[in-house]
C-alpha cells in the first residue's frame, strides 16, 4: 500500500534528525518503507524532499554541496540545514503537509 506525501514528508523530517546535524540519509532510507515500486517511491520521495528544501527543513546534497534536488542528476543526499540556518518556528505541526505539494498529494 502506497504512503502520503505526508507520511513521506514526516520519515524524512524522522531520518534527518536520527542522524542529526552534519550526517545525511540516502532517498532509498526512506523509499524502502514506501510500500510501492522502488521508481515510484524513489519519485515520491524526491518531490516530498524538493518542498521540504523549499521551506528550509532540510538541505539536498551531492558531493557535499548544496543542490537544486529538482536538477540533480544522480544520487543525492537529506539532512539538516546547518546551525543557525533552520527556519524560524512558527507553530505549525510537524505533521502538517510541506508547503508546494500539490493538492490531494497527501
């Protein structure tokens, strides 16, 4: 059975802060328990990471540097933006959708 956005959007946000600040996860991490074919998950789980990054929860990397997830070619990696780089609080739930998911996607 396929996940939510939502469900995807919060295993990352888990993943990210499993490893804490300076360690990345792999996309396939999270992809895995996706209960779908591994392209599919691996989509999914790319375009969940691009709104995450949107909103600054999380940094994409390739080779260590910062990268636009939505124009990376090859493997890329998720973890947490650097101290003193992470968005302000602003109430909203954890659990909530990333903001730029389509509609209906969660």
């Amino acid at each position: 059975m396929a996940v939510t956005d939502t469900v995807v959007a919060a295993r990352i946000r888990a993943r990210v802060a499993a490893r804490g600040a300076g360690k990345t996860c792999c996309p396939s991490e999270i992809a895995r328990g996706c209960g779908t074919a591994q392209p599919a998950a691996m989509a999914q789980v790319r375009r969940v990471a691009a709104a995450l990054a949107a909103t600054g929860e999380i940094v994409v990397t390739q080779g260590g540097q910062p990268v636009d997830i939505e124009r990376a070619n090859g493997p890329v990696r998720l973890g947490l933006p650097a101290v003193g780089n992470n968005p302000p609080d602003d109430g909203v739930a954890d659990t909530q959708p990333p903001a730029g998911l389509a509609p209906g996607s969660t």
